[in-house]
C-alpha cells in the first residue's frame, strides 16, 4: 500500500515537462501558418465581395446616366474643387451603396466624416477617415483602398469630368458600356481595383501621399493608371500600383461585374495594358 501511494504522488520529471512544451511549440508553430492562410483567405473574400457591390453600384449609376463614373477633376472645369460634381467616382456612386444620405448631405455642403465600410479592405487595419486634411478640396472624409482604372490618355475613366456646374450628369468623356463592349469586352476591361500600399501608410490621417480620399477627384489616391500589380510591401512608394496585401494575388472588378484575382506574375505586362485599356482588341489571358 505504501508503495502504491508513492508511485501516486510521482508528478512529471523536468526532462519530461521540456518535451510536453517542445511538443506543444511545435505544433503551435504548425498551426499558426494555418491559421494565417485561413484569416487571410477571409479577408480576400471579404475583399472580393466589397468591389462586387461597387461593381453593382457602378452599374447602377450606368442605368441612371448612361454613362460610367470616372475620377473627377481636382482643377479645371468647373474652377471651384469643393465643388461636388468634380469630385470622384466614389463619392459619386454612393447613393448605389446605401449612402444616399451621406452622398445628400454633401451637396448640400456638409460632408460626412464616416468610415464606409464596403471602401475598406479586411486585410489592412487602413485608417478608415482622414483626420488630418490634405488634397484638394482639402475636407476630411472617408479613404478608400479601392481606385478606378484611370489609364491614360484617353482610354481609362479619366482625370476629367468636365460635369456642368450644379449638374450631376456626367456631359463627356465618361465612356459608356457600349463603348467597352466593342473592345476587350466587359469581362477583360478593369474597371476598379486595389491600389498597392505601403503598410507603414495603413495609419495615414491625411488625404495626401495617394491616399487621396472620396471628395478628392482627379488624384492617384482614387485612381490609378500604371500596369504594376505589387504585394503591399514596407518603404515602397507605390505611386500609380495596384496591389494589395495577399499573397495569391491583386483583386480587380472587371466591367461587367465580376471581380477576379490578378498574379503579381503579370505585374508589368502587356497583357495588364491591354486589360486596362476599353479600346484594346488584341487577345489576351489574364488567366496567368
């Protein structure tokens, strides 16, 4: 009996605990990727499904206008940049979005400072409103992680809305969807994308350094037009890059509604171009 109650009261010896906790590290250290690549694939659906109720939105707007917004202006015509019907194609389709009263009030001049939570992407902690002023016109408002394609000149959704003054109908060069039809087609035309960030940039207060936000048109903070796709990646200046923070690739919404996750393998390629370019009728595969 006495032995008994002394082979009982045995706990574990030191060699033993050192391995129970080599154990348990290991398989934490298994686990944690895991679990990463689970959080990240949330995310990018997440991120999938906000530029697909943009795409939404933008066809929408295209019902009501016949036309598809475009970047806006931050000078020109007309003069005035606090001017709302100069200002981006963000803040423009929000009334698409569920934001009829947010887009309201800022025609009448009073510009919400709200997060829109559908602008934001789940991968980045992105601050979600600038706090701190910055482009033209200059008012604090909501960032976005999402740009129109702005490829220039001329074939993407431009830097110039040309909107007449206390009219909200777009009045030139925002091209239609039967324009679009008669190149690439609406399912190989970029329509918006991700635009790449430098993650030290995630917490930027300002509309400035093209982080530009929706009451801001005509700058890279809304629009992009290069044909570089980057993973966000620190102390890059990522001026006119799409990107985003996944490693399997850049989300884009295509014309017709479809979002579809682009390689960095294209980054820098004609088939990019092409793609970014409404006019274009040479073949390509983004299926790279």
């Amino acid at each position: 009996m006495a032995r008994l109650r002394s082979v009982l009261r045995r706990g574990f010896t030191l060699i033993e605990l050192l391995v129970v906790i080599a154990i348990i590290a290991v398989l934490i250290g298994l686990l944690l990727p895991a679990v990463q690549k689970v959080r990240e694939a949330a995310a990018r659906m997440s991120s999938t499904n906000n530029l697909k109720q943009i795409g939404l939105a933008i066809h929408q707007f295209n019902d009501s206008y016949n036309r598809l917004p475009i970047n806006g202006t931050n000078g020109g015509f007309p003069a005035a940049n606090n001017n709302p019907y100069v200002w981006c194609w963000a803040f423009h389709i929000l009334p698409y979005l569920e934001q009829t009263n947010a887009y309201q009030s800022a025609l009448a001049g009073n510009p919400i400072n709200n997060p829109i939570k559908i602008y934001l992407d789940p991968g980045r902690n992105h601050t979600p409103v600038s706090t701190s002023g910055g482009s033209s016109p200059g008012i604090n408002g909501p960032h976005t992680d999402y740009a129109i394609n702005n490829n220039n000149p001329g074939i993407g959704f431009s830097n110039d809305s040309n909107f007449s003054a206390g009219n909200a109908q777009w009045v030139s060069k925002a091209p239609t969807m039967t324009a679009i039809t008669t190149g690439n087609g609406t399912s190989n035309t970029i329509m918006v994308g991700e635009k790449a960030m430098d993650p030290g940039n995630y917490s930027n207060t300002g509309s400035n350094n093209w982080d530009e936000v929706i009451y801001s048109g005509g700058y890279g903070g809304t629009g992009r037009q290069g044909n570089i796709i980057v993973k966000d990646a620190p102390a890059d200046a990522f001026a006119n890059d799409w990107g985003s923070p996944y490693t399997a690739g850049c989300p884009f919404l295509m014309c017709d509604g479809s979002v579809r996750l682009i390689n960095y393998t294209l980054s820098g390629s004609v088939i990019v171009t092409y793609a970014l370019n409404y006019q274009n009728t040479v073949p390509f595969n983004l299926n790279q």
